[in-house]
C-alpha cells in the first residue's frame, strides 16, 4: 500500500469559531471542504517507510512549535499484496 506522508500549516481558530462549533456539535475544521495549506509533501511504497519519513519531518521546529503538523494518509495499492490498514495518524501539536 502506498502513503502520502504531508506537512502542513495549523489553521488558527479564533475563540468565538471554536466556542460555535462546540455548541452547534460540529467540527472546527473539515479537511475535505478547506484542507491546511501544505508546505511538504512526499510518497513512501510502505507503512515503515511512511513512518520513517513522518518522524524525520516531526523534528522540524515548525512542527516541534505547534505551527505545524504532520500527516501520513494511506493511498492504495502499490502491487504488493496490502498489510492491515493502519489508521492516518498526525504528528505534532494540535493532531486531530
């Protein structure tokens, strides 16, 4: 299975937008409608490698400062037979 590893910028929400999504039961952020502005993006043929790439690109200070987030996205096939599909998960302060 192929993985899109992507590091973006964290969108800062104001109190009031926070306070509203709280109280209407939504989410704050959907990243389907206006995903984060990307500053990196990167492919890796496995999970492993995906990792790998993902905790390298987590030591950025952007990332270490909350400004930032790591993202590892699963893809699709690659050709290989695929392993058990691991959950995306975000790196960094402020994952969700």
């Amino acid at each position: 299975m192929r993985f899109l590893i992507v590091r973006t910028d964290i969108r800062v929400a104001a109190d009031d937008e926070l306070a509203a999504a709280w109280a209407g039961g939504r989410c704050l952020r959907d990243e389907q409608t206006a995903p984060e502005q990307r500053r990196q993006t990167l492919r890796a043929e496995d999970r492993e490698a995906a990792m790998v790439v993902a905790r390298a690109l987590s030591t950025v200070g952007a990332v270490r400062a909350g400004r930032q987030r790591v993202k590892v996205l699963p893809l699709g096939e690659s050709g290989h037979p695929p392993p058990a599909a691991p959950p995306v998960r975000s790196f960094g302060p402020g994952r969700g």
